[in-house]
C-alpha cells in the first residue's frame, strides 16, 4: 500500500503534465480543420482540438477513477496468522488502529488478506487508463505517415532516426507506449485471476502479484511519463490538415450534401442521386461537386449557392467547437476542484 500510494502520487503528477498540454492544444486548434476518419478512411471533416478533447476528456474521467479509488484502496492490512490477531489478544485491534495513523492508511472493518479486490480495483483503473494513452499513441502514429504527414514528434539528435534510412522520422514515443498497451491487459488479467484465493491465505494467487502488479505499474507510468514528455513538442501541420482535406475532391462532403437534399425531396432519392453522383466522380477523377453541377435531379431543391455552401468546411463541423468548448470547461472545473 505504501509504494502504490507513491506510484499514484507520481502517476498523478505525469497526468496532470498531459491534462495542461492537451487543454493547451485543444484551445490553440479547437477551429484547426481536419478530416476525421471512420474504419481507417476519411469520413467528414471535424477539428484537430475536437480530436484532441476527445483525449483529454478520457484523461479526465481516470484521474476521477484513480482519486475515487484511492479510500478504498490505501487501506491496512494487518492480520496476523489469519486475520483474527489473536496473537495480540484484546489489543489487536487498538494495535491495528495506531498502526494505521503512524502510516498513514485508512483503518478497514476487517483485515483483507484473502480478498484482493483492492488491488485487483487498481489493476483495472491502471488498465483502463493504459487504454487511454495508447489510442492517443496510435491516432498519433496514424497522423505522423508520410501519406498523412499531420503530426509529427518533436525532433531531435538520435531520436526517431532509423539505422538504415536517413530520411525516417519515427514515431519512438508512440512506439513505447504502444507496446505497453499491448502487454498491459495480460497483466491486469493475472490480476483478477488472482483474487480467486484459498480461505484465510491463498496459495498461488497472492504470489502471482509480487512480480505481475509491480511491472504494470511500471509499465504505465512509464508510458504516462513518455507521453507527457512528448507531447508539449508536438508539431502540428494545420496547411497539411486543409490540403488533406481536398485529397478525395469533395466526397467528405457527399453526406453534407445528401442531408440537405433529404430536406427537400425524398431522403431515399437524394441519397441515391449524391450516391451516383459519387461514383461518377470517382470513376471520372472528378470533384463532387462538378459532378453534381451537371445533375438535374437537385435543380428547384438547391441553389448553386447552396450547392457551393455545403462544399465548405466550415459549413459541416456541427458542434465540434461547442464541444471542445464543453471538455476544456469541465477541465478548469476538475482543476479548481484539486
């Protein structure tokens, strides 16, 4: 209880770094346009600080989990043999409760040590967490290829290099934490397989978390710490973000288009007029919108004005500021409740 409550404390401050640079960022891009992407191809456009109060809204809520466990989970154990004290005779449990102030812990109705539901708690809150930092690393990563070429990790002498091509420049942060993001949920797996206990001392299970509860919180606050000290170097390329959103020639747009159709004539034969009108342009290398210029099928439903309005990206963020807007709020409110 004593090296978690100092591994938490440490944790705490790594994610406290990453909470004040993600609210950085989502404040300086939250109207950086940029495509989104759906099953790992362009959808609509959305923003890059939307992107990144996604991040910072699931940071938020496991500081919140990692803060609500820590009453249960800072608790004495102190049983003797089998959690009776019988060894200390009337005084065990006056004994238990000067135990508990001198370190600090809370004092529990029952001693616990067949029952490991306190460190399995922070097993999966540390999971659940680890989860977090490597969708950061792999959106990250996805935005840092050379077709994308959005993002990149801050440069630097020997780092990203590669050992045969000099013009790499890899993503080694990402890499770190993704491959502990892969070995996380094995350990915590051990975890809850080892509360499954014999009686009063178990045999197997409790020694399986000498060794297994250790690495995982090495390996997470590892992780945390190399993400928090990447992150504020972070290069943003917002022109790349604006030509990307031009590569398809105007299909992100297609659903912009269809909706306001379906507003005017039958939702069914608006989809399938954009939907043709989509394959046509495809097929004839082609912006959309062109294409759809030739089409009768929309004439007394839109104007070209209309037309030309639904083309911009501005026009079809929805509420994406509104809702970065929201995240960074509830950031200053968990703040000034610290």
């Amino acid at each position: 209880m004593l090296q978690l409550r100092r591994a938490l404390e440490l944790l705490e401050q790594d994610l406290q770094r990453l909470t004040s640079t993600l609210v950085a960022l989502a404040e300086k891009h939250r109207a950086t346009p940029m495509v989104a992407h759906t099953w790992m191809q362009q959808a609509l456009p959305t923003t890059f600080g939307f992107v990144v109060a996604g991040w910072l809204d699931a940071i938020l809520r496991h500081r919140g989990r990692l803060a609500e466990i820590r009453p249960r989970v800072f608790t004495l154990q102190f049983g003797g043999a089998v959690a009776t004290l019988a060894a200390l005779g009337s005084s065990g449990p006056a004994v238990a409760k000067a135990l508990a102030l001198d370190l600090k812990l809370n004092l529990p109705p029952a001693p616990w040590h067949a029952h490991r539901d306190r460190i399995a708690e922070v097993a999966t809150t540390l999971g659940l967490c680890m989860g977090t930092l490597g969708k950061i690393a792999r959106d990250i990563s996805l935005h840092t290829q050379t077709e994308v070429r959005e993002l990149f990790e801050p440069a630097g002498e020997g780092r990203g290099g590669s050992s045969t091509m000099p013009h790499k420049r890899n993503p080694v942060t990402c890499a770190v934490v993704l491959a502990a993001a892969q070995r996380v949920p094995g350990l915590v797996s051990t975890l809850l397989g080892a509360m499954v206990q014999e009686e009063e001392r178990g045999l197997g299970g409790w020694q399986a978390e000498w060794e297994t509860l250790p690495e995982l919180v090495c390996l997470v606050g590892g992780a945390l710490h190399h993400l928090a000290e990447m992150l504020p170097g972070l290069e943003v390329d917002p022109d790349r973000m604006r030509e990307n959103l031009e590569i398809t020639r105007g299909l992100i747009f297609a659903e912009a288009v269809s909706m306001a159709l379906g507003d005017r004539m039958d939702k069914m034969a608006a989809h399938m007029l954009v939907e043709a009108g989509c394959k046509k342009a495809l097929a004839e290398k082609r912006h959309l919108k062109d294409v759809l210029l030739q089409e009768p099928g929309w004439h007394g439903h839109l104007t070209p004005a209309d037309l030309e309005s639904l083309f911009a990206v501005r026009n079809y963020l929805g509420s994406a500021e509104e809702f970065t807007t929201r995240v960074l709020s509830e950031a200053a409110n968990f703040a000034a409740r610290r």
